[in-house]
C-alpha cells in the first residue's frame, strides 16, 4: 500500500450524481429538477472524519450507472488517474455498486488497486481492502455479484412495464411533456403540432433539418424544457417518431394509442421516414450481424435476430411484436472468426436446414 491507514491518509470520494431535470411550470416558468444526495454526500466524510481513517481530498461524481457496460463515467477514471499519480491513497465508497455492478470487473479494479498500491473501502458494506480479513476478496466478489443480480431484475422490471403497457396500447412516458402533445398524450398544443406540420412539410420537400432547426433558433422557438436552441438530431427524433401518427414502436410494430391523436398524416410520415433514414455509408466503424432476420430457428423457422448477451454478440430466436410467433428457443453465440463461414447462408433459400451451426463455427444451443 502506497500510505498507512491513519489520520493523514487521502481519500477520493466516489459519489453518483443525479441527473437534472428542466421542467416547464404552468406559468411559463423554467424550474431545474435534481434528487437530492446531499445526506450521502456527507455521510461518508464525516465517518472518515469521525473515526480518524484521515481525509477526503477530492470527490468523484457520475451520473451514468456503475452497471452498463460502456457508461461513460469520466470522474471514476480521473480518480483512477489521481491514484496512480499519488494525489490519493485511496478510494471512497457508500457501497460497492457506487464502484461497479459487474462480477467481471471485480479482477480488473482489485489488480489496479494492487498495482498503484490503492486502498478501497465501502461504508454500507463494511469492507475495507486494507483489514487483515483473509475473506475480504470474496466478500468483495460476493457484494458485486448480490448487486448484479439486483441490476438486473432491475431492468428486467422496467422491460416489463414497457411490454406491458405496450401490450394494452398505452404511450411510453418520460419526464417531461412531448412537444406539441400535452402531458396526458390526449390532446395536441396547437402552436407546437402547427410547427411540426410545417417542419414536415418542408422536409419532405427537400429542407435540410439543419436548416430548419437554425430558423426555429433564430425565431426563439422555446423547447419544452425551456431552451431556445434547437439541434437537427432532436428534430430528427421527433419527426421520426411513432407519435407523429399517434402510435408507438415497440420492438419494431407500431402499435396504435386510442387516446393520443396524430399531429401529421401518416402517408407523409412514412415518407419522412424513408427521407430521414440514416445512410449506413456514412457511419463510421461499427459491428455487424450480417445474418440478422436471416438465418433461421431450426425449431420455429422464424427469422434470428442480433443481441449483444453478457459473454458477447448472440443470435437469438426472440419473441417480440413484430414476430409474435417465435419460440424463443435458440441461442446462438456470433464471433468475429465465424461471419465468413456463416454469411454463406445469406446467398441461400430461407429454409429451416439452412441454419444448423456446426460446434466448429458457433456454439448453439436450446435454452
């Protein structure tokens, strides 16, 4: 360990930030909307403080979770970058999910903090890498496996309120209000609908976005959350929506919302949305499937699609709106190694023998 645990020890406080809000008021006021952590943000330096362990330096906050994998979260790698260079002694935490929420990131971050001779420690948990408990590696492993599974059935639970209200034709909500529908999705804002029109209407005749979004700038058209900058993207997203039509896509079927009424007509919609498809000539590096809605369940002999799963790309038989009739039982691993011998059957009928991975280019199985 790089310091001795004592009153001149520096810690870094890793915190989880929340994430403001805007939110229009009735009377056209702006107010910014933040959960409160400022008990948790005091709690873990004054126990520090409290019981001698010495002092917070610096604190680290995100708002991105500890547990998708790729979140940006650019203060725990600064804290990280403060470790190596001796600015801290160690890191602070509430709990272990404060830190991370993946089983396979335990290794990593303990063989980092053996590296740069960082200490960790975790108030809720009660676990500090610097005791001379012989189990505190598995308790660690323990703690972030209990919060993955946490995680989890967390977002389990929210896929399932989605399907559901999906199921029974009600709208996704969010935070704030839709422009040009109101709160409830079950009447238009005139002036907003009006200027969606137009907007759509002169996309479809030729009218870049951009343009469009710098005319709306330029006039102050306030947004919902009270801002007068309007971006290309967002109008994009907007214009693209199911919600012009009074709809809304779930897993690629558009499901009909009795209650909201449309803001523009639905064959210029389906216009704008093959205008406004993004060119796939004009990304840059990305992953491919090239077999999804291709190949084939040898159960069902529905269309496989693409999924990215714990241990990497999968192809998968996957029940879903648009495929009502899956089986949902096949699991297919896609590795980079097996495209070329397994895009051959792309060039081939659809037929259900047309797809039986062999173990030498894939790993199938039945679930």
């Amino acid at each position: 360990m790089a310091a001795e645990p004592g009153p001149n020890f520096r810690w870094g406080a890793l915190l989880r930030a929340s994430k403001p809000r805007r939110v229009r008021l009735p009377d056209g006021s702006v107010q910014i909307v933040e959960e409160s952590t400022d008990r948790q943000d005091l709690e873990l330096p004054q126990h520090i403080r409290d019981y001698n362990m010495g002092v917070v330096v610096e604190s680290y906050k995100d708002v991105a979770s500890a547990w998708m994998p790729g979140a940006k979260r650019p203060r725990y790698k600064h804290a990280l970058v403060d470790l190596a260079e001796g600015y801290i002694d160690g890191i602070a935490c509430l709990a272990v999910d404060r830190l991370t929420r993946r089983r396979d990131q335990v290794r990593p971050i303990l063989n980092a903090m053996e590296e740069m001779g960082g200490r960790l420690f975790f108030l809720w948990d009660e676990l500090d890498t610097a005791s001379d408990d012989p189990d505190t590696e598995l308790r660690l492993h323990e703690l972030v496996a209990r919060a993955e599974r946490e995680a989890e059935r967390t977002s389990r639970r929210y896929k399932l309120v989605a399907q559901h209200r999906a199921q029974r034709g009600l709208h996704h909500g969010s935070g704030n209000r839709a422009y040009g529908h109101s709160k409830d999705y079950r009447s238009l804002v005139r002036e907003e609908a009006e200027r969606l029109q137009q907007a759509a209407k002169a996309a479809d005749e030729g009218k870049s976005l951009w343009a469009i979004a710098e005319e709306w700038t330029e006039q102050g058209v306030p947004t919902v959350i009270g801002k007068n900058r309007w971006h290309h993207k967002s109008l994009w997203a907007m214009l693209t929506s199911a919600r012009m039509v009074g709809k809304r896509e779930y897993e690629g079927a558009l499901i009909e919302i009795e209650y909201m009424p449309p803001i523009l007509d639905e064959e210029l919609w389906r216009r704008l949305r093959v205008k406004l498809a993004p060119d796939p000539s004009k990304r840059g590096r990305r992953e491919s499937r090239e077999l999804t809605n291709i190949a084939l369940c040898a159960v069902c002999g529905l269309p496989l699609v693409a999924q990215m799963d714990r241990a990497g790309p999968v192809y998968l038989c996957k029940k879903r709106p648009s495929v009502p009739g899956a089986c949902g039982g096949i699991v297919t691993a896609a590795h980079r190694r097996s495209y070329r011998q397994l895009s051959v059957h792309a060039l081939l009928p659809q037929t259900e023998a047309n797809f039986r991975p062999s173990p030498s280019c894939c790993n199938a199985h039945s679930l």
